[in-house]
C-alpha cells in the first residue's frame, strides 16, 4: 500500500515537473499510512485538501507554544500534566481520535467484519476471557 500511495503522490509532480512542498506532502503520505495501516481506513489527505484529517494532521505537525509544553511536561513527568491540568493532547484531536476509535469499533461488531489492522488486533486482544493483564488494558 505504502509504495504505490508514495507513486500516486509524486508521479504528478515528476511528470510535470513543477515545484511542490516535499514536507507537506511527506506528512499528507504519512497520516494516509497510519490511517490505512492502524485503522483500515482511507483519509484521502492529498486528494480532500479541506478534509478534517489534514486539519487533526496540521494540529499535531505544528503544534505550537501549549503542545510544546505538554510534550516537555511529559517528557519531563507525566503526572505533571495532571498537576496542572493539562490534556496531552488538543481537546479537537483527542475528540477525532475518539470518534474515529469508537465509530470503527461500533462497525466492526455490526458488520463482523475482521481486518488484519492495529485496531482489529486490540479489539481482539480486549476480547480475549484470559484473566491476564495485558488484556485488560483495551477495556
């Protein structure tokens, strides 16, 4: 999947040889990877540039003065970010992640269907009736 969305992005570039933002399109290709690969899903990034993905993708890529100081707090101690009440992350980003998780879990059960993805392999490892502790880290 990864190589031939890496030839979809720049083979329109190569044969017309303008200019382009490497970068962006670098962290286009890689939310479309981790979307496909943990979730099963298509975020389309390059093609839908208005999609709420490139958004969430923008958030987490440029995250400015507050992330930084999460990401030291945490860094630093992680129950400082309890402290003084600070979420890890953006209350956008935390709510689409959610969303995303809860929406596709939903589907799967309605549907049966079971995809060699992350989420399939946490779904399964949640629903495992082992006592062991490891799987109850997904419930």
């Amino acid at each position: 999947m990864s190589l031939e969305r890496a030839k979809s992005i720049f083979r329109p570039f190569a044969d017309s040889g303008d200019f382009f933002d490497a970068k962006q399109a670098m962290k286009h290709f890689v939310l479309d990877v981790i979307g496909m690969c943990a979730f099963s899903l298509k975020f389309n990034t390059i093609e839908d540039a208005t999609s709420f993905h490139n958004e969430v993708q923008a958030t987490m890529s440029d995250p400015g003065r507050k992330m930084a100081l999460r990401t030291a707090l945490r860094l630093v101690n992680p129950k400082l970010l309890k402290l003084f009440r600070l979420k890890e992350f953006p209350e956008k980003v935390e709510k689409f992640f959610y969303e995303l998780l809860r929406g596709a879990e939903k589907t799967r059960q309605e549907t049966k269907f079971h995809r060699g993805d992350l989420l399939q392999l946490m779904l399964d490892t949640r629903d495992q009736k082992d006592d062991d502790a490891s799987c109850k880290l997904f419930t």
